[in-house]
C-alpha cells in the first residue's frame, strides 16, 4: 500500500517525495483505512525526531479526510495533548471533534494560562462528531469561565443551555459583567 509509512523511503531509508515536507515541492499525503493509525504513529515518531517540523506534523495530522475524521483522532490522549503544543492553529480547527477528554484538558490548559489559542473560545461553541455542542457537555462552573471567551457566541447559543446557566447569565448581565 503506498499509504504505509515504509513507502515513503527509499533505499537509503530518506523520505521520497510523496512526503509533504520535501523541500518545497509540495507531496500528497495519502490516506487508507488499513494504515491510517501507523501512519499516524509514525508521523509522530518523524515530529519528534524532528525529521518533520514538528508543527509541519501537527497540521498533517489535523487535516480532515471527506468524513470530518483526522489521523490525530487515531492516537491516544496523551499522545494528542504532546501534538497539540506543535500547533496550536491547527488543533483548534478540529479540537471539537478530538475526545471530550481532550478538550477538557484544553480547556484546562487555557485556565491555567498554558493555552493562549485564538479560536479556543469558539472551540466550545462547534458540534462534536455526536453534533451536540461542546459547551453542553462541559459542568456548570466550567461553562461560566469559559462562557467568557467568546460572550458573543455564548449570547448567540444561550437559549440551548440549561435555565441555570441562564439564569446565571442574566444575573451577569444585571450585575453589568455582560453586555
């Protein structure tokens, strides 16, 4: 299958120019279901050893095939969580549809002031694979920091929340902390 990561080698075992990375040249990755996840892995493996930029790595691994899956959903948590420091852009386009678990550690990563990501805010406010919002799934006080990163959005989706986030939401607005 030339989707297996051997093929990506020549005799010499350097990357042949299916690899994006290859000097400018453009590439194509390829995709297959039976070699997806070691494809991932070794992905991985070539950020690490810095074979690939590891933020070249990240954005290979956050592109989505026709169904909305990437091979970054493939690797297990603590594996996404190392990935998703190499580049954060990337992440957040698709970090919604990553485990719930890892963007619960997002999340976390941001109130701690670890995550400084642009789009994070909007990040609660897309539909995961299940189509249910994030935010929905997130606790009640998470839902109140986090409502703040994007009060746009979460004025926009209010209505679809529970009565005591809004009602939490009001009591913001009457104590003037919301527009």
């Amino acid at each position: 299958c030339p989707a297996h990561p051997s093929s990506s080698l020549d005799e010499q075992g350097d990357a042949n120019n299916w690899e994006i990375y290859g000097g400018g040249n453009g590439g194509v990755l390829l995709r297959c279901p039976t070699h997806d996840a070691i494809h991932a892995k070794w992905l991985v493996e070539q950020g690490r050893e810095e074979n690939i930029s590891k933020e070249k790595v990240g954005a290979l691994l956050c592109e989505e095939d026709k169904d909305g899956s990437s091979l970054l959903s493939l690797l297990d948590t603590d594996v996404q969580q190392e990935v998703a420091t190499w580049n954060r852009d990337a992440i957040e386009k698709i970090a919604h549809k990553l485990s719930f678990e890892f963007v619960q550690w997002l999340i976390k990563q941001r109130l701690d002031g670890h995550w400084e990501g642009k789009e994070l805010g909007s990040v609660v406010w897309r539909k995961n694979k299940e189509e249910t919002l994030v935010f929905c799934q997130l606790d009640f006080e998470t839902q109140k920091h986090v409502a703040y990163w994007s009060p746009e959005e979460t004025s926009k989706h209010a209505h679809l929340m529970s009565m005591d986030f809004i009602y939490w939401l009001i009591k913001q607005v009457n104590m003037g902390n919301w527009s």
